[in-house]
C-alpha cells in the first residue's frame, strides 16, 4: 500500500487517540482549553498547529463542532460533536467520536492485511501472464504454423490471442461505467443516492441498519436530556454534515405537523427498519423511549460490527479462490499445447 495511506491511516488513528484523551480530561473537570494545551505537549509540530488554530477559533466564538473542521474526519464523526454540544456533553462526545474512529481504523487495518497477500499473488500472477505472452506463446505459435493442431488446441490459442483485448475491454467498460455512476450520484440529492444503495440486493440490509442505527443513537441521546421531540428533530434540521438527515427530518417535522405520529411516520419509510416503529411506538406507552432508543441503537451497532467480521472472513477466503483459478487457467493454457507439442514429436 502507498505511503500517503499509512500516512492517514496512522493520522486518523492519532487524532481518534487525542479525542478520547481530551473527552477523559474534561470528565475529569478539565477546561477544554487546558485539555487541548495538555495534548499539544505530545504531538508533532504539524498537529500541535492544528491544535493552535482550534483555540483560535473558540477563541474567536467558534462553536466547538466548528472549531475542530480544521481535522479531517468523516461527516458522520463530525456530527457527533455537534449533537453531543447541543446536549451540553461535549466530553461524551469526543469520546464516542474517538471510539468510533478507532474502531473504523481497525477494521480497515484487518481488511489491508487481509487483502495484502492474495493481491500479491495476483500482482506474481500477472507478472507470469505478461511473461507468457511474451515468451512461451511466440514459441508456440512459430510451432504449430509447421504442424497440424487439433481443434481444441487451436481454439486454445485463439483465445489466448483474444484474451488481452478481452480484459482491456471489460475493464475500460467496468471502469467508465462505475464513472459515470459516480458522476450522477455525485450530482443526485442524498436521498435519491440513498435510494440506490437500497435498491441494491447486498446493500438495502446494512444501508437500513446503518441509517437506524445514527438515528435511533442521536435522537434517544436528545431525547435523555430533556429535549422535546421537536426540538431534537430541529437540531438534526439545523446541522450540515450529514444533508440526508437533514432534509429527511424536515420532511418527519411536517408529517408530524400534520398529525402522523413519529412511530407510523418511521414504518413507513423505505430506508428505516421496521422494528424502529415498534421500538417508538412501546417507548412511547412506558414513556422510556429515549432510554428504548438508546437500547436499540447498541443492538444494531453490535449487529453491524458482526456483519462486518463475517465479511471479512468471506473477503480472503473469495480472493484465494479467484487466485487459485488464474493460476489454474495459466497452467492449463501452457501445458495443453506442451503436450501437443511433445506428441508431435
């Protein structure tokens, strides 16, 4: 793998650190002034100056979610921040947000040594392919154009002819149509992109869960700390990293306006699971529904982080395979006309 990845790998994996480290200091009665100066004895120069610009800008008035923009973290972390500010638990939130961005490292850690050795062999097997069309075929061609071949060895070697430009046209089809996709998914709103992941057949379960999971997390957290339903709906409104949640909560916020109550509005949407009805629904009548929210969120974080190990699993496993049989094809292609090449002899 290049270096530019390690590079952000091991940067992510630094600030996950830092994050849970300031979340324990202010716990433990810390400004976040003095926590973040704390931190900056301990890293290089190049962080310890992002560290400068974020107490420049709480200095300046800068909310804490807005003052932290200055690291690279994903959109979904970034909100952690946020909701968990407007909560007054800013120190819950750097951990939780660090937490996550440990564990998200660690999962694409197992997956790069996972693929490291079959994509070296694929790398070997190429290699071998390249010195084959180079070598052996030639010879076997200026052979076979003195002899007669069989059929099967005939159209052996005019497959192995073909083969290339085969491969170099499925890739540049594979290539320009995942570009194009990306290009219109790119323009699309975010709900017409959510509605393709669901539309497809792998995608539509973890698509659900994921999207419950956020939701479920966030709003039984805003929810525990006193806000009205409305009030936590509007803060997903009013935040900007996540623009699906937006605009689907604007859109819950007027159903509800209507008379629709919150556990109907979510059975009917595509891109929830339909448990997360029920689960309101009940919370509602025992009047713990931030507490049954919450609850549910920590199932399916468990169920996704288990979806994601047994794919792993099937992930090495499939590449052998693929590998097994190009190394089998290359076999096969070389030593059939060998042995028709010895029997004519």
């Amino acid at each position: 793998m290049n270096t530019n990845f390690h590079d952000k790998h091991h940067s992510l994996q630094t600030t996950a650190e830092h994050f849970i480290r300031i979340g324990r200091l202010l716990k433990q009665g810390y400004p976040l002034r003095t926590a973040l100066t704390f931190i900056q004895l301990h890293v290089p120069a190049k962080i310890k100056q992002h560290y400068d610009e974020v107490l420049t800008l709480l200095e300046s008035g800068y909310p804490v979610h807005e003052a932290f923009q200055v690291f690279s973290l994903p959109p979904s972390l970034k909100s952690f921040l946020y909701f968990f500010e407007q909560q007054g638990n800013i120190a819950e939130g750097f951990i939780q947000a660090g937490s996550l961005l440990v564990k998200r490292e660690q999962t694409k850690g197992e997956l790069l040594k996972l693929l490291r050795y079959p994509i070296l062999l694929l790398w070997v097997s190429a290699m071998l392919i390249i010195l084959m069309y180079h070598f052996v075929l030639p010879h076997f061609h200026s052979f076979f154009a003195m002899v007669e071949i069989p059929r099967l060895t005939s159209l052996l070697l005019l497959t192995l002819d073909l083969l290339p430009y085969f491969l170099f046209g499925a890739v540049t089809i594979l290539l320009c149509g995942a570009f194009a996709l990306w290009m219109r998914l790119k323009q699309s709103s975010p709900a017409k992109r959510v509605r393709f992941l669901l539309s497809l057949p792998k995608g539509k379960r973890y698509v659900q869960t994921s999207i419950t999971y956020y939701f479920s997390y966030q709003l039984g957290h805003l929810l525990a700390v006193g806000l009205t339903l409305q009030q936590a709906l509007s803060l997903f409104n009013k935040q900007d990293y996540l623009p699906f949640f937006q605009q689907e909560c604007l859109e819950i916020m007027h159903q509800l306006h209507q008379g629709h109550s919150l556990a109907q509005i979510v059975q009917e949407k595509p891109y929830f699971r339909k448990e997360l009805g029920f689960v309101i629904a009940n919370g509602e009548k025992t009047g713990y529904v931030a507490h049954d929210l919450f609850h549910y969120s920590e199932m399916l974080y468990k169920e996704m982080e288990d979806a994601v190990q047994r794919l792993l699993k099937v992930i090495q496993p499939a590449l052998f395979v693929v590998v097994g049989g190009i190394i089998f094809l290359l076999f096969l292609a070389t030593m059939l006309p060998l042995f028709q090449m010895v029997g004519g002899l």
